[in-house]
C-alpha cells in the first residue's frame, strides 16, 4: 500500500485529502462491508460519503445497468428522447410533493446547486441569495460561494451577494441556554433584520440543507424553515432544499429530510445515494420555475442511460423495502445507544442525527471546545476495529456516520460496540 501511497501523492494534489494515518484501498463490496488490499474487512458506515445507499453489489442495480451495457447505448445526451430519464423524473417528480413538478438531472450535487440558484437568480432577476452558516453545497464556484465553512473556501470571490442565517448554531454561547422556541424566534427576527440591512430587496431565495452534512449533521429545530418561509413568502424569496445527504428516507421520520419542517419548498437538489455509486445528481422544482431560463440548455452526460439505470433501479429498490421504516428504526437503536453511553465519556459533547444520519462531537472535557485531535484518534480507533466511520464539522471535531439504508439489526448493534468500544479506548 505505501507504493500506491507514494504513487497517488506523486499525481495528486496536497489538497485532496485521505483518511488514516495509512491509507486503504477498498477492492470489493458485499452488502454493508467492504473489503480493502491487505484483505481486511469493514463494516461500512460512512458508505462513500452516503452515496452508497443500499450497500455494495446489490443484484437490482447490478443488473439493470448490465442490461443498458448489453443495449450498446452507454450515452446519447439529452438531444435525444431518454426513456429511463423520463420514468425517473415522472417518479422523482410524483413523490417531491412539488405542484406540477419537473426534472433536470445533472451529475452531481454541486451541478444542482449551480443549477437550482441559477433558476432562482433568473426567476427573480437577482444575484441575491440566502444561505445558513456552517453550510456546504459543493466544490464549484456559485456552490462554494453559499458554503460557510472556512475550511471548504479558497478565497472570498462570489457570483452572488450572499448573507448568512443562523439556525443551525446551537453550540454558540448565545443560544446555547434557549428552548427550541426560543431560539426559532430569534432566527426568525434576525432574518427579518438581515432582510433590513443586508440586503437589496430583491433576494433571489434561501437554500438550506435540512441537516448540514459536512457541517458535523448540525441541523436546525424542526418546524425553523416553515417559521422561514412565512417570512420568505412575505417577500417573495424563494425556498430551495439541498436533499443531497438527507433524501430518500435517510432520516427515518420523512422521505425529505425538509419534510421535517413541514416545508413543501420550491425547489429540491438531490444526488449522492440516488446513483447508489453511480454518479448522478438533479433538480426537482415547480413546472414554471424550472421552465423560466431562455437559454438552450441540455446535459451531455447528465441523467445518462447507465446512470438513470442505476437509478430507476436504486430507487425502486428504496421504495419496494420500505427502507426509510429500516432507516428509522436502525437509527433509534444506535443514536439510543450512544445517547445512553455518553455519560461515561466528558469528552463527548454531543450526540444528534435522525435515523441513519448520526454524529458524535468531541470536546476536550475540561474547556468544552472542540477537539479535532480526538476525532482523528476515533477515526483510526474504529477502523482498527471493523469500522468505517466519517468526520468532519466546522471544528473537524465531530464523527459523522451514514450507513446504507439496507442497516440490519445485527449490523446496527455491532456498529455500535465498536463505537462504544472505541471510546473506550479514547478513555
């Protein structure tokens, strides 16, 4: 492995980052567990970055992708009619709740954030724009400029006037001793005040991650965004829901990770586990705002016959097995689980998610700040133990974990041994 270590670090940028003090390769998936070069084997609850939704080597999406190989057509581009691309937007379309809903599928969750602030911008003719702190929308240029995260930013060069909400901040002194109803009230004021000050008048809307991925699965209290959107409707801003990482029933309580807020918003971006590994991403919007650009637009790879494929197939696959009930129920017994155990460790400082989408924070037990160093051991003490976990957060001091919706039981008590004996071991 330290060939391929020194080989990679030759080709690729300082930048892109790896985890572990050595590095694995994974060569093979069954199920939930992978399997890396030197023959170890894990049990996989990061599930590459939540994109891997319903585990490795799923025979449904293994052979409807083998049938589009065998078809010969691998890509035409949407200058052609699609017959997988259409059956995958009626079905995207009929359960996004949006009225009168289309469809534009992109290859990832960057490109449909890109393409969903572009059909605000031109619906409101403004280059005013929302957004929460401690969010992430991706790599690109109008992405990275709605992305609150020092660390995830080169520099300060925007597309768009962006201003910062609260509502996923918590751990901030000053709203740390507030009720849930308290602290949406002042939300709700400072997005008034924001409106006041900071802006032109015009905004083009606010787009929100119902949970923040990469921000640690922070998230703000259920019922915020419909507290948001009344004040949105008020102005006529738009309401755009980044699902990248909460939909298709990841959360357990709803199908979208929004639907918690009881939001039905105007837009909706999804990606990552749609393709279950398959890159392909999208915008599910109402009909008129979808159809406002002028410009001739279209995709040379986006919603492509092998993606859609693999989608059509995935998401049948979801909805079929009731995964979302699987998600809900998996997630109770481990955040439960961790919830039960924290007490015996001062250095967790919280543990929060909703069904497979959970997080546990490290704090240094004395200060109560964050404590990166901690999450770097927990990384290597869980691997060492079976176990693929992710981190992150806007202190990089927080343990993220998303496991396949497919999560047994059995799967889900020995994810949690690990975890709990990998504190242990911290301890």
């Amino acid at each position: 492995m330290s060939e391929l270590l020194a080989r990679h670090r030759a080709v690729m940028p300082q930048w892109m980052s790896l985890y572990y003090d050595e590095p694995i390769e994974i060569v093979s998936g069954k199920g939930n567990h992978v399997v890396d070069a030197a023959g170890e084997t894990y049990l996989d609850f990061f599930a590459g970055i939540l994109t891997n939704m319903i585990g490795y080597d799923v025979a449904e999406v293994r052979e409807a992708v083998e049938r589009q190989l065998a078809s010969g057509v691998v890509h035409t581009s949407t200058l052609y009619l699609l017959r997988g691309q259409v059956e995958l937007a009626e079905k995207i379309a009929r359960i996004s709740r949006i009225p009168d809903a289309k469809v534009f599928f992109t290859n990832s969750g960057t490109e449909a954030n890109e393409l969903a602030l572009l059909l605000a911008s031109v619906a409101r003719r403004s280059n005013q724009v929302l957004a929460m702190r401690q969010s992430y929308h991706g790599k690109s240029f109008a992405a990275t400029a709605v992305t609150s995260i020092r660390t995830w930013k080169n520099n300060g060069l925007s597309p768009f006037n962006v201003s910062f909400l609260h509502g996923a901040d918590r751990h901030l002194p000053q709203f740390a001793r507030l009720s849930d109803h308290d602290y949406a009230a002042v939300c709700v004021e400072d997005l008034r005040h924001v409106l006041a000050t900071a802006t032109g008048g015009d905004v083009a809307a606010l787009i929100a991650e119902p949970i923040q991925g990469v921000g640690g699965f922070t998230m703000a209290p259920d019922g915020l965004f419909a507290a948001y959107k009344e004040v949105l409707d008020e102005h006529g801003i738009l309401f755009i829901a980044d699902e990248v990482q909460t939909g298709w029933g990841r959360t357990g309580e709803n199908f979208w990770g929004i639907a918690n807020h009881g939001v039905v918003p105007d837009a909706m971006t999804f990606a990552k586990g749609l393709g279950n590994g398959i890159a392909i991403g999208g915008v599910v919007a109402r009909g008129d705002l979808m159809d406002g650009p002028q410009a001739i637009g279209l995709a040379t790879f986006g919603g492509n016959p092998i993606a859609t494929a693999a989608a059509n197939a995935t998401l049948d696959y979801v909805l079929d097995h009731d995964l979302q009930a699987n998600a809900a129920a998996r997630g109770a017994e481990i955040i439960g689980g961790l919830r039960e155990a924290a007490p015996r460790f001062p250095f967790v400082g919280d543990v929060r998610g909703k069904g497979l989408m959970f997080a546990l924070e490290l704090i240094d037990p004395e200060t109560g700040r964050p404590n990166a160093a901690l999450a770097t051991r927990m990384l290597e003490e869980t691997k060492a133990r079976g176990l693929l976990v992710g981190k992150g957060g806007l202190y990089g001091n927080t343990m993220r974990m998303a496991p396949p919706l497919t999560l047994t039981q059995a799967e889900a008590a020995d994810g949690l041994r690990i975890l709990v004996e990998s504190l242990e071991a911290i301890a």
